[in-house]
C-alpha cells in the first residue's frame, strides 16, 4: 500500500511538473485564500474562542450596564454589594477596577494594577503561586496597604526571587507589603498587581452608583442558564432606578435603553469579539473565492485531459485509480499551497500585531498555536478532497470511453457550472467591497469633523504626584511644575488638566441647570467635564466665544466655584445661546446649598476633546483646577521644538523639582487624535485587503473561464468566420456572455450587502449601510473588471483563422 502510494506521489509530481502554469496558479491562489484566513483566525482564537484557564468557565459570566446599542457602562461598588445581597442564582460575585501608580522613589515607574474585591480570586477558581490572596477585613480604607504580585511581572522586576513575599515597596510613595504572587493563568488581564478594592465614600454614594467604570464577573450556579441570571439582575436593577433616582434620570435611562447583559468574560471585550468575527467573515469570503478559481482550473484540466483518461481506462485502469490520483494531485497542490500560506500568515501576523494595542489593551503577541496549524492542515485535507471529487464527478458523468471525449455536452454543462462559479465570485466580491467602502466612507467623514483645537505644535504628558506629598507641598509642587514648563524655552503656552487633554474613555455625568430657555431631554441630561489650569484654552487653540477665560484668582481654595462651557451646551441649554451669568450643578436633583452651583463665566469653541467620533456627543464643561492635592496631572504644552527635544526638556525640568517624579503618556496631540483611529484604521486595512483580494480573484476567475471557453470553441468560432461574423460580432459574443455572468453576480451580490451590511451598523460614522454612492460606485468597479477580463478573450477570438479552425477539426 506504502509502495503504491509512493507511485502515485511521484506521478502527480511529474503530472504537475509538466503543467508549471498551472500548478503556480492553483498553489499561489490558494496560498493567498488560506493565509489570511489563518492569521486571522490565529487572533480570533488567542483572544476570544480559547476558555478561560478558570474552573468551570462555561458558568463565568462578566455584567456589562450598557444601552439599547451595546455600549458599555460598566460596574460599581455599589452595584456589585446589591447583586451580591440579592442575586441567588448565582454563586458568587466580583469586581475589579484597573488603576495606574509609580512604583519606587529612585527611577520611579508607572505600573498598571487592579482593584479587586477578595471573592474574586474565588470566584475564578485560582491558587497563589507563593503566599496568600486578600482578604474581605482589608477592603477597609486604612487596612488596603496590602499587594499581590501578578506572576509574570513578579518574574520580570524580582527575578523570580521567593523572599519579596513580606517586602515593603512604595507604591504612589506609600509603603505596601507584597503578601503573595498570582498565578500566570491571570496574565491575560494584562496587569502587575492586585491590591484590595478599598470603599471609599464615593463609592457608597448611592446618587453616585452608575458613575464608576468596574468590571463585574459572576459565576451563575449549576444548572442556571445566562437568560435566567440576567432576568434576575434585571430586575433588582429596576428596582433601584424605582427607589433611588429622580424623575429626569430614569427618563434618560430609558431613553437610552440601559439594561443588564450577561456576556462570556472575555478579558479583551465583546466589541473586540465582534470586530474580529467581522473580519474572519471577510477572510472566510475571500477563502470561498479562491476555491471556487482552483475548482475552475481543476475542471478546464480535467476536461482538456478528458482524452488521457479515457484511453487510461480503455487499457484497464479503473475509476478507483483514477480518482486516486485526481485526489492526490489536489492534495499536493493544496498541502503545498497550505504550507506557502501557512509562511504568509506568519508574515501577516507581523502586521496584527503592529495594531494589536488598537484591538486591544495589554494584548499578548499572537502566534500561530496548534489550533490554528491544525485548522491548516484540516482545511487543505478538506478542501483537496473536495475539490478532487469535482473534476471525478464530471469525468463520471460524462463517461471515460473514448468516443465520450468527442461530446459537446461535457463542455457545456463544465461552462454553466463555470459560470456560477464567476456569479459567486462577483457577488462575495462585491459584498466585500461594499462593507471596505462604506468603513473608507466612514473613516473620511472623521477625518472631516474638525477638532475644534489647535493640533499641531502641542504636546502633552502626564506627572503622577506620589502620596508622601502632603497638601501643602502637593499644591506648592504644582504651581512650580507648571511654571518649570512655561520658562523652558521654546514654549509658547503651558497648562494642565486633570486627565489627559484628548479622551475617548471620558465618562458622562447628569447636570441641572438653573435658569435654562431650553427644555433638557433626557438625551441632553449629561456632560463631559474637565479641570484644567489657567490658559489651558490658550495652549490648546480653543477660542473664548463670550464671557472671559479662566483668572488666576479662580484657582484659588476659597475662590467662588466658576466653569466655562462650551458653544454646544451653550445653544442645548439657552435658547439664544448666552450662557453667560447663569449656573448649574452636577448631578440630578438640586442643591440645599446655594453654594453648590456653579457660576458660568465663559462660552468656548465646541472641542471634540473625547475624540472625533464624538462630535455628536454630551457638551464640555471646564473647571478650574482648585488649589488642592492631585494624583497627578497631564501638562499641556504649545512649542514648535521637535518632540523628543521638548519631552528632554520636560523631563530636566522635573528632574530639577524632583528626581521621584515620573514623566509618562508622553505624545505629540496629532499622535493622540491619530492613535484614537487606529482600530478604525486597523479593521479598514484587513477588509480592505480581503476586498481587494476577492477583487483580483474574481477578475482572474472570470478571465480563465472565457479563455478556457474560447479554447474549446475554436470550431464554433471559426465556423461563424467563416459564414461573414466580423470582427466586433465575435468580441460582442464573448463579452455580453461574460457581462452576463457579471450582471447576474452584480445582483446577487447587492441583495447581500443589503443583508450583510446591517451587522456593521455599529462601526459607520455618518454613513447609512445602504449608501446608494458606494454601491453604485463598487458595481461600477466591478463591471469595469468585468469588462476588462472579458474583453482579453474576446480580442483573443477574433484571431481564430476559420482556414485553421476547420482543417484541424
């Protein structure tokens, strides 16, 4: 059996070796099918189908608040201790916060975290490596000066060393004992330690349970399905809209939809989930356009050898013969054309990971796993198979006796299925280009929304105070940071803000407002608000509308509380626009104390300072940052110096203040806006590839099968040269059965993308999915290549001598 094997190998070899074209065309055809499909599903299943390494992962579930669109509210404190109370279908409940510090006084650096409640590491079924995890009495604040190491950061920054259980070290300038090293099943969270989530009074403020962004997991007990457990949270959610919020918020949560939604735990979210099955599909596509062109080519080869194969059988060789070595033909193209793809998705993984920080945060380097090698090998075993069985099928129907090979019907029952082959090719194309034009559409239509900001000559980067600043110092470290940077040279303005000047994760937040011509709807019930210091406007480019900006002496601890807002609040709230003199307050429901409001002092320019896709978003509010202690602070600076030159500055002039305090988020405002559309920019770049691709193969289909077409009709075509059909009547003949095919593919395909093109609804920006322009646009594209690969073969038939044609027939 080995023996005979090993004949057939080396006949296929030889077969193929005298048919180099075709043996290139199928091998790089599928090659270019199979290795995106790989790379991506390489993604897909790194981040999204792999269960976790958790105990029994199928019952863990992650509570999202989000709204009649899918997006995502979070968790609270608050909302975990009501579930937890309440909740009896589920066994258990736990919340975790991401956070960022310093770590060290000498060569301080920034080190991200999580808060956790102490059920958490229960909830997920996990052991420490060395010590112990904490403990519920250390939620306390006070008692929370407590760490556990994550387990590759513990390898990394200690060396593995056993000892660092019981070491103080200074996080923020505060002393913590590490108590114990986390298992490596936890480095999917992408953090560096653990410390316990401390109940601060914010957090237990009841008016205040909707405001924080945790993350809620959840493990339902045995036997509970998901519908059930989010039925239930449901409810004791409603419950607390009933008893805790006013008329005007449970208006706005019901005009936005906010529900409870249960959801796999995926660490990378499900709208990672959702954009990587977007592109699989793409991939997928592409994958059955480049099948459907080496099944075209495996069945013009086995037509034109239909003669060998008959006088094979003639001699004595039987259909099991031949269809063996039909089959172990295909499967050496197709292995060989695997392992070419399987080198093009290693190399394409070099390009995902290039944007797998827009993907997702913390996201590990993706390599090619034995599922995905397995998926390879499975998928060239599947698809040789089949595609071997195809051209079998014809040569059986059709019979292997020799007189057979003189029919006609063989030829055109082997053009019809050619010709739906090239139908599916242009329709998969077509809904392909169709979604890559609508995300291009999308992505210049952000492109367009101006900033309302000055990008260009600005840069920014974030200071984090360490704790052992006590108020004083903290305040007097400020003022002289920022007037560190408005001294260096080159330095046109220089401010600070609270958080980073550019946002997209800015959270929104109710409002009144006293004195408003305007109705507020529930839509209109929430802002964005940022602290900032004095000339922040000015170092960024935002212009003063009415009113006046920031003073130094509205900065002050006892200074009366002034805001500036923006030209949309201004015009959402005042039906002439004039904010100017009147007041309004955070939250939904009006101040006892008088001194509560805050007086409006400015209008500014609209700034789509939470990125340009949100244009459309809550109006600005802007603070004074009050003289009081902060954690840390983002500065703000206008310089025409080169960035690592300035960032050089920045950091002598800290240095100079003092040597603990880290400089981080260092970024030019252009990087930051650009890196805001990475993701969009990330999904455009694959789907258009696949677009393209789909294209090429397409075009490449329908030209083989009208040249292959021709070939076969050269007794036909010389015979109506012969009887007067001209030169244009022949190229008409084969482009009109070509455009037919495209036509037919050009219909099939809009009735897709109609249907296909709802399920990226969420990633348009001011683009409907039925966009007459890029359809028409894409159908005009592909009925130029069409036309293109038609027209080669029709020239081709004109050069048919009918002299020739006859005598060799």
């Amino acid at each position: 059996m080995l023996d005979q094997l090993s004949r057939d190998l080396r006949f296929a070899a030889r077969s193929l070796r005298r048919a180099p074209g075709f043996s290139l065309a199928v091998i790089i055809t599928y090659a270019l099918c199979i290795g995106p499909n790989a790379a991506i599903f390489a993604v897909l299943n790194q981040l999204v189908l792999n269960p976790l390494p958790f105990h029994d992962p199928g019952q863990l579930v992650q509570v999202n608040t989000e709204t009649r669109d899918g997006a995502n509210r979070y968790s609270s404190l608050l909302q975990y201790l009501d579930f937890k109370a309440h909740a009896d279908l589920f066994s258990g409940f736990g919340l975790m916060s991401m956070e960022n510090s310093t770590l060290g006084d000498v060569s301080p650096m920034r080190v991200y975290g999580e808060r956790v409640t102490a059920d958490f590491f229960t909830l997920l079924g996990v052991k420490p490596v060395l010590g112990r995890f904490t403990t519920p009495d250390e939620e306390i604040v006070g008692r929370d000066h407590v760490l556990v190491l994550q387990d590759s950061f513990w390898k990394r920054q200690y060396n593995s060393d056993p000892t660092v259980i019981g070491r103080t070290i200074r996080l923020a300038g505060t002393p913590y004992v590490v108590i114990g090293i986390a298992p490596a099943s936890l480095d999917q969270i992408g953090t560096n330690y653990w410390k316990p989530y401390e109940r601060t009074p914010n957090e237990l403020d009841p008016r205040r349970r909707n405001s924080w962004s945790a993350t809620l997991w959840a493990r339902l007990k045995p036997g509970v399905v998901a519908d059930a457990g989010q039925t239930q949270l449901q409810t004791i959610e409603r419950r607390y809209l009933a008893d805790q919020l006013s008329p005007q918020m449970r208006a706005y949560e019901e005009h936005w939809g906010y529900h409870i939604a249960l959801h796999q735990p995926l660490a990378k979210g499900p709208q990672v989930a959702t954009a990587l099955f977007l592109l699989q599909c793409g991939a997928a596509c592409v994958f059955l356009v480049g099948c459907v062109n080496v099944a075209n080519l495996l069945l013009a080869r086995a037509n034109a050898k239909r003669s060998e194969y008959s006088i094979r059988f003639a001699l004595g060789a039987g259909r099991g013969l031949i269809l063996r070595q039909l089959l172990i033909e295909t499967l050496v193209l197709t292995g060989t054309g695997a392992a070419l793809g399987g080198v093009l998705a290693l190399a394409s993984l070099q390009l995902i990971n290039r944007y797998r920080g827009a993907i997702a945060t913390f996201t590990p380097l993706v390599t090619m796993g034995p599922a995905v090698l397995g998926l390879l090998l499975l998928s060239s075993l599947i698809a040789g198979l089949a595609l071997g069985l195809l051209p079998f099928g014809m040569l059986w129907r059709d019979g292997l006796h020799l007189n057979a090979t003189r029919t006609s019907s063989s030829a055109r029952g082997l053009r019809f299925l050619s010709g739906v082959f090239v139908v599916a090719q242009v329709a998969v194309a077509l809904v392909l280009l169709v979604g890559a034009g609508l995300m291009l559409g999308s992505l210049n239509h952000v492109l367009a929304v101006q900033p309302g900001f000055d990008i260009a000559e600005t840069v920014e980067g974030r200071v984090a105070m360490p704790g052992s600043y006590n108020p004083p110092a903290n305040i007097l470290a400020q003022q002289r940071i920022l007037a560190a940077m408005r001294a260096i040279p080159g330095v046109k303005a220089a401010s600070m803000s609270n958080s980073f000047p550019i946002d997209d994760k800015i959270e929104a937040t109710p409002y009144l407002v006293r004195g408003a011509t305007s109705g507020q709807t529930p839509a209109q019930s929430q802002v964005f608000y940022q602290q900032v210091a004095s000339n922040f406007f000015g170092a960024l480019g935002i212009p003063v509308l009415q009113g006046r900006d920031f003073l130094d002496t509205d900065f002050g601890a006892t200074s009366i509380q002034t805001v500036v807002v923006d030209q949309k609040f201004a015009q959402q709230n005042f039906a002439n626009g004039d904010a100017v003199g009147h007041d309004l307050v955070f939250g939904d429901r009006a101040p006892t104390d008088p001194k509560a409001w805050l007086h409006i002092v400015g209008v500014v320019g609209r700034a789509n300072l939470a990125g340009l896709e949100q244009r459309d978003g809550p109006p600005f509010v802007y603070l004074p940052i009050v003289q009081r202690p902060l954690g840390g602070f983002n500065l703000v600076l206008r310089t025409r110096r080169p960035l690592p030159d300035i960032l050089g500055a920045m950091r002598d002039a800290l240095r100079q203040i003092d040597p603990t305090l880290p400089l981080y988020s260092t970024n030019s405002l252009q990087a930051l806006v650009d890196n805001l559309l990475t993701r969009r920019r990330g999904i455009l770049l694959f789907v258009g590839l696949f677009a393209d691709l789909a294209l090429l193969l397409a075009g490449v289909g329908l030209y083989g099968v009208l040249a292959y077409d021709v070939s076969q009709r050269t007794r036909e075509i010389g015979i109506r040269g012969a009887l007067g059909a001209g030169r244009a009547q022949i190229i008409s003949l084969i482009l009109r059965q070509g455009l037919t095919r495209v036509a037919v593919g050009l219909a099939a395909g809009l009735l897709g993308a109609i249907y296909f093109t709802r399920f990226i609804r969420g990633v348009l920006f001011d683009v409907a999915p039925g966009d007459p322009w890029v359809y028409l646009g894409v159908s005009l594209l592909l009925l130029a290549v069409g036309s293109l690969a038609s027209y080669i073969p029709a020239r081709r038939a004109t050069k048919v001598d009918p002299i020739v044609a006859l005598r060799c027939e």
